[in-house]
C-alpha cells in the first residue's frame, strides 16, 4: 500500500513540477505573440505550484525510508523548497507590500 502511495506522489510531483516549468516558455511566447497571460498564470499559481509543493512534501515523507531515490528526493527538496518560497513572496505581496507610492495623483 505504502508502496503505491509513493508512485503516486512521485507521478503527480514530477508532473506538476513539469507544468510549472513548461509555463515559463508558454509566457514567453504569450508575450511575444500577444496572447493573454491570465490562463497561464492562473494556471501556475493556482494549479502547478500549490499542487508540486504538497506532492512533493507527501513523497518526501512517504518514502523516507526508500533506498535509491536519492536523486529523485533531491529533486523533491527542490521542489518543495521553491513552492514554499514562491507562495510566501504571493503572501508578501498581497498582505504586506505597500504600493501607495505607485499611485499616479
């Protein structure tokens, strides 16, 4: 059963991971070519990144014990590390930064 749980959480990291990752070029070109960012964005910050961040940390802690995927849990803190840090700098910006001095008056 234990096993399973890992499979899955290693699949859904590893893919979610990825889409976090393919976005950054889908952007550039949506730049580029005059696209709309929203759906991208909505896209990473909502979807690919919240869900990179937990799976990670749910392999992390099931497969603590497993031998041989010292790389792919490298990986994994990288994972985890980055989303955590990603969703604090989101938190940051919506709660705590100030952006009176942008206003155009």
């Amino acid at each position: 059963m234990m096993r399973r749980a890992v499979d899955y959480y290693r699949w859904v990291f590893l893919v979610a991971a990825g889409l976090s990752l393919a976005c950054m070029p889908w952007l550039w070109l949506a730049e580029r070519f005059g696209w709309s960012q929203r759906p991208i964005h909505l896209v990473q910050t909502f979807l690919a990144v919240p869900i990179a961040g937990v799976a990670s940390a749910l392999f992390l802690w099931a497969s603590r014990g497993e031998a041989g995927s010292r790389g792919l849990r490298a990986w994994a803190w990288v994972v985890f590390v980055t989303t955590f840090l990603w969703v604090a700098f989101l938190a940051y910006v919506l709660w705590v930064a100030d952006f009176s001095s942008m206003n155009q008056h």
